[in-house]
C-alpha cells in the first residue's frame, strides 16, 4: 500500500517538474556568455551557488532550502538579462526566499545577518525589494518540485520493499552528490525526474545490488523515462562524480561547520555592516531588460569568495577534493 502511494506521488510531481525548469534558451545564453562580458557568465553563476552552499552550511539550512534556492535562482536569471553586479543580491535573495519556504521561523536568519555574513554590498532595503522582484517574475511560484524531491521519492520507494537497505542506500551521500552537480549550470538543464535517477543509478551501480537496480529501472519504466535521456544524464553524472571523488567520501563525518575569527575580522564585519553600500539602489518598479542595461560598478570586482572565507560542506562527508583544494586555494 506504501509503495503505491509512493508511485503515485512520484507520478504526480512528474507531471509538475516542467513548471519549474529554467528556460533552456536563458541557461544556454548564460552558457555563451564570456566573463568579462555584460551579462551573467557560467563561472560566475557556478561561483554564487557554491557561495550559497556555503552559507546553507553557515545558517545550518536544510538540503532543501540549498536545492530551492538554486532553483529559484536558475528560473530568474533564465528568464532575465541580469548584470554581474546584481547576481549577489539575487542569489542572497533566493537563498533567502528558500529559507522562507522551508524552514521553521524560528530558524531563518534574519536579512541583516543574511548581508553582514555574506558581506555583500547591499542595504536590507535593496535586498527586499530584490526578493519582491523576484517573486512577482517567478509568478509567486517559489515552492517548486526538484531533483531533491524524486531523490527522496527514490529512496523512499526502494525502502517500503525491504527495510535491510537503509544503511546500504545513503541518502546523505546521494545529497551531498546532488549538491555537487547543481554548482555546474549544465545540470540545471536536466529533468529534475532523470538528474536524480541518473545518480540513484549510479550509487545502485557503485553497490551492485541487483535488488535495488531491478526497483531503480521500474522507477525509469513507470516514469516512461527514456533510455538515451537517461544514458546521457548518468554519463555527466559519472563524469562529475569521477572529478569530485576523494577517499573522504566513504568516511561521513557530520561534524556541524564552525566559522572562527579574529577580534579584528570580527570587528571589519561589524564595521562592513554599517558600512555606506556600493550597490546602485534597485528601482522600485518592475525590472526589465532595459533597466538591467542602466549599470554603474560592477560589485563583482571587490566581492571575496564566501567559499574561501566561510568554508562549506567541503569539511563533511562526501564532498569532492578538488572543490576543496580549489576553494582552499582562494
């Protein structure tokens, strides 16, 4: 009966993972442009939610807030021509948005924290009404179903047949993989339904469990989901995980992030927080394509990396060593 209404559930939040996917055209000409150019730039995308990342970890956020916030930040540069200076206030704002939708109150960090911990050059007042612009051009459509969804549908079904698997099938470790790949825009590209598919599959692979392969391929039958479609997503898969993998991952290690700092750091974030903001002010009426081209300094500029500066899921289990070394190395 349990596995029925998985199977159900499952088939219901396929039929919604269309409403939520970035336009491709938008993800594809974010893909083209260069980094110095005028608008958004692959590697200043993948930048920001690895910043993200580290800031879900920070403020002890969900998988899920991280998941959505992606998301939420995927659909509006998509759909808009968004200039590098206002990527830090958009993706705060997602990350921001997300925490809204899925956490309790009580845990959401409030936006004052939001910017003196991330150190970006905004006011709370630009911030809020970044997140009004984004939720008036995302439709207020800000809960959304994900790849994290079908990862824990997945996981879910595979153990309504047996309860021997819990520890064999991690879920932890599949998150974590998850996080992993949203930090390259390509997988933004990828059916919600397949992306977690193609990781579940390669997990499944990795243990050579007949069992859990003969439920993973009735999953693919009865989403009707494609064997090219599947193939392609799981090779891209298999190829970041291969470059992201460490001995580390095979040793989980929950340790809860600490961020230590000086007196004197202490005491530059108290003063930044007060500090006059650089940020040009954020026009109060909707944004479009010709206000975004009205640009002054690009914050980008004089922006450190939060993963250097706070650390992130890099210190835990599964993460990839090359992310670690790339972030140490900032």
């Amino acid at each position: 009966m349990e596995a029925f209404r998985l199977m159900k559930e499952l088939k219901s939040n396929m039929d919604q993972e269309v409403q939520y996917l970035p336009k491709e055209t938008g993800l594809s000409l974010i893909e083209s442009t260069q980094e110095n150019g005028n608008g958004v730039s692959a590697k200043c995308r993948d930048s920001r939610v690895e910043d993200l990342w580290s800031l879900t970890s920070f403020f002890g956020y969900s998988t899920q807030t991280f998941v959505l916030a992606v998301n939420l930040l995927d659909r509006f540069i998509a759909m808009m021509k968004v200039q590098p200076k206002y990527l830090a206030c958009i993706s705060i704002g997602c990350l921001h948005i997300a925490a809204r939708v899925t956490e309790e109150e009580c845990n959401v960090s409030s936006s004052h924290e939001l910017i003196r911990i991330s150190q970006c050059k905004f006011t709370v007042s630009d911030l809020s009404r970044m997140e009004k612009i984004i939720s008036e051009k995302l439709n207020f459509q800000l809960k959304a179903v994900t790849a994290l969804t079908f990862l824990h549908l997945y996981h879910a079904i595979a153990l309504s047949h047996t309860s021997n698997r819990k520890d064999v099938l991690n879920l932890d470790k599949l998150e974590a993989q998850l996080k992993a790949c949203l930090c390259r825009i390509i997988f933004s590209k990828a059916k919600p339904s397949v992306l977690a598919l193609s990781l579940l599959m390669l997990e499944i692979e990795a243990l050579q469990s007949a069992d859990l392969l003969e439920i993973a391929q009735r999953i693919q039958t009865h989403l009707k989901i494609s064997k090219a479609d599947l193939a392609r997503w799981r090779g891209l898969v298999g190829q970041c995980m291969r470059e992201y993998s460490s001995p580390e991952c095979a040793k989980p290690d929950h340790k809860k992030l600490v961020w230590i700092v000086s007196r004197r750091t202490a005491q530059n974030l108290h003063s930044s927080y007060r500090s006059v903001p650089e940020l040009p002010t954020i026009p109060e009426g909707a944004w479009d394509e010709s206000e975004s081209e009205d640009s002054s300094e690009d914050l980008s500029s004089g922006e450190e990396s939060l993963s250097s500066s706070l650390g992130s899921d890099a210190e835990g289990p599964y993460f990839p060593q090359n992310f670690r070394c790339r972030a140490h190395r900032q």
